[in-house]
C-alpha cells in the first residue's frame, strides 16, 4: 500500500500524458525535446566535471592535510548546499554585471571608463550555469567522499607512504580508487538536483527538460505535453540510478 502511494505521482504522468494527440506528440518530439534535451545533457555533464573536481578535492585537501583553519573550512564548504541555487544565480549575476562591483573594480583598476571597453564573458550562458550550479552542488560530492576518506583504513595509506608514493601518487592511486563509490554516489546526487532545477536555469537562459515542462505546462497549458516530457525525464532519472549502482557493482567487483 506504501509502494502504491509512492508510485502514485509516476502512474498520474502516464495518465496525463496518454491525453496527447497524436499532433501534439510529433510536435514535441521534432521541437521541444530534441534541443532541450542536449542542453540538458550539456548541463548535466559540465556540472559532473565540476562537483567531481572542487568535491574530491575539497575532501581530500580537509581531511588529508593539517593546516590554519582546517576545522572551521571542513563545515564551511558544506554552506553552499543553504543557499537555493536560483539565489545564487541572481547574486552571482548582479556581481558580474558590466555595472556590478567585480568588473567596475576592474574597470577602474586599468583605467577604463566605459563599460564597453572591458567585458567578462556573460553569466547568462551554458558556462555560466554550469559553473554557478556546480558551485552550489558539490558539497554532495565533498560530504560523501570526505565520510569516505575518514573511514578509509590508515594502514593503507601508510604502507603507501612507506612504498614511497607522494601526496600526489597516494591520492590518485590509493585514495581515490577507494573513494570511487562515494563521489559516484554524490555525483548522481548532485546531478539530479541539476536536473530538477527550474529557478536558475530559465533565470541563466538555458531551455532545459525541466524548464520545458514548467513552460509547457504553465505558459502553454497544456497538461498532457508536460507530462509527456516528464516522462522523458524519468527515463534520464533512471538512466543516472542505473549508471550508479553499475559503477558500485564495478567497483565491488575489483
């Protein structure tokens, strides 16, 4: 009976989409899903690189070295995750702004005056989305892989030192293999909230399936279509669920 609940909202989208026309159906197919689908895969993929990048090395910086401040950065860079990435967008934005205070500073830095004579690339963009979400979401990937670098044994990582293996070499030999399933699991995590969000992306100009349905539904009024690509969606969802439990299976299997 609980299952049945659960499955409740997934059963109402096959129903609502079953509403679609025929007409309907080829139009989003030939469209809406083909664009917003590649820029979704675009986002979800420049967002991975990111959140596995600053969160594995984040946690690997915290918990494998001992310096100034070490304590109070090992919960700071968990204070992204407070911050609604749309928020995030907005700020970020209005400080990049050719009138906002980072390129005024600059401006007045070299000497320049007008705002045309010096221009950071625009937030408004595929990298800017992905830097911006990233920023906000790797804290998934910094918690469980620093949990996992706390727990991993500390005779391994000392007969690697006694092997002669530098900082380098021990991380990217013997930590990170063993931490593998960990950023795999943070990772899926973060890229699902990617493929949730709604706020930051239309706010950034990116026309994702996540924003498609939302404009599908709201501006469009049509029910049916949204569910449809929701759909679409649920077979990425379960593309990144199939994805990680392989890379777990993979990695118990070595």
């Amino acid at each position: 009976l609980l299952a049945a609940c659960l499955c409740a909202p997934v059963l109402s989208l096959f129903v609502s989409a079953l509403g679609a026309n025929t007409q309907q159906w080829m139009h989003l197919i030939g469209f809406v899903i083909p664009d917003a689908a590649l820029t979704t895969l675009l986002l979800l993929t420049g967002v991975g690189v990111v959140v596995v990048l600053l969160g594995t090395g984040a946690a690997w910086l915290v918990t494998a070295f001992q310096f100034p401040g070490r304590k109070v950065l090992a919960w700071a860079l968990l204070l992204p995750l407070a911050v609604p990435t749309y928020v995030v967008a907005y700020s970020y934005l209005d400080l990049l702004h050719p009138l906002g205070p980072v390129q005024s500073v600059l401006r007045a830095a070299l000497g320049l005056s007008s705002p045309r004579e010096l221009r950071l690339p625009d937030t408004r963009s595929m990298l800017g989305a992905i830097l911006i979400l990233g920023s906000v979401l790797y804290p998934y990937v910094y918690l469980s892989a620093r949990h996992m670098s706390l727990t991993q044994p500390a005779n391994l990582i000392e007969a690697a030192r006694g092997l002669g293996h530098g900082p380098f070499s021990l991380f990217w030999r013997v930590a990170l293999p063993m931490a593998r399933p960990a950023i795999v699991v943070g990772t899926t995590l973060a890229l699902l909230e990617t493929l949730n969000d709604v706020g930051a992306s239309e706010f950034l100009g990116l026309q994702t399936l996540t924003v498609a349905v939302y404009s599908t539904w709201i501006t469009r009024s049509d029910l049916a279509g949204a569910a449809y690509i929701a759909l679409f969606m649920l077979v990425l969802v379960l593309g990144l669920s199939a994805l990680e439990r392989h890379a777990r299976r993979q990695h118990v299997a070595v």
